[in-house]
C-alpha cells in the first residue's frame, strides 16, 4: 500500500489537483488498484448555493477521469519504463459513463497497462463505487515527455 506521502512523490499535481488519496495494490508493469474519497468539502463544491440539494451534487466527471488517469500515471511511473518529466493524456477512447458520482463515497481505480511504446502507455480499466462500475475507460493513451527548462513568462520581450 502506498499512503497519501507516496502518492505525492509519484504524482506532479499538488492540491486541489492531486485526486488519487491511496494506492491499495500495484503490479508493476501490469495493473493498479487505487482510491479518492469524494467529499462535499471539495473546491469544485464551493460555487453551489448552500442548501444544493444531496441528488444535484454530482462529482465532475471530468474528475473521475482524471482521477482515474492519475492512478495511471502511478502505474506508470512504478513500472520504471518511461522518462521522468511531464504526463499528458494524448487519447481516450471507449469511454462510459455508467452513473453519477456523489460525495461520501470512495472511487476505486483500477487501471491496467495494456501495451507499451516507447514514451507512450496505452491503458485500460475503470472507476467503481462499491464494486459498481461509475466511469469505463476502453483506452487511455499516456505520453511522457522530459521536464524542460521552464518557459518565459508572457511579454518579457523574447
């Protein structure tokens, strides 16, 4: 099991983007199996009126997803095949959405490496509630690139 402190070693995001909490099982080079506690407390809550209503507090799925992609991307970086630097997401495909996602629950991702090339992983898997399916992903293409010298800021004259 890798805590909360492992997980931000592994993973470049920093809070309120950092969405995986644990990771329970991990084959390197093969599979993971982590989770993100969904809480009302989160930033993405915070422009709804009080009193929402509990049914129309549904987590983005954009968050699921890239919840999801974040457990990859620590499969990724166990599996000690690819450059360390920058992950960016370069497809998906297949993608369903089963249900909502609401606050109290824990998301389970479980992501699996199903082909390697090069700086590229391409995966699969799912996100579940409870051992239901909330979010499929067919096929998630990853591409690492190396970290490079940070950019000018805009209007610096270069």
């Amino acid at each position: 099991m890798i805590e909360l402190d492992g997980v931000r070693r592994l993973l470049p995001r920093r809070r309120p983007m950092l969405l995986v909490d644990r990771v329970l099982d991990v084959v390197p080079g093969e599979r993971i199996v982590a989770t993100k506690a969904v809480t009302c407390n989160e930033p993405w809550y915070a422009r709804l009126p009080e009193g929402t209503p509990a049914e129309r507090l549904g987590y983005p799925t954009a968050l699921v997803i890239e919840s999801w992609g974040q457990a990859a991307g620590i499969l990724a970086r166990l599996s000690g095949e690819l450059p360390e630097g920058i992950m960016l997401l370069a497809a998906m495909n297949d993608v369903a959405v089963h249900r909502t996602v609401l606050p109290g629950v824990l998301l389970e991702h479980r992501a699996r490496i199903v082909r390697s090339l090069g700086d590229h992983l391409i995966f699969e898997g799912e996100s579940l509630v409870d051992g239901d399916a909330v979010v499929s992903i067919g096929r998630m293409v990853m591409a690492f690139r190396p970290a490079g010298p940070p950019l000018p800021p805009c209007g610096d004259g270069h």
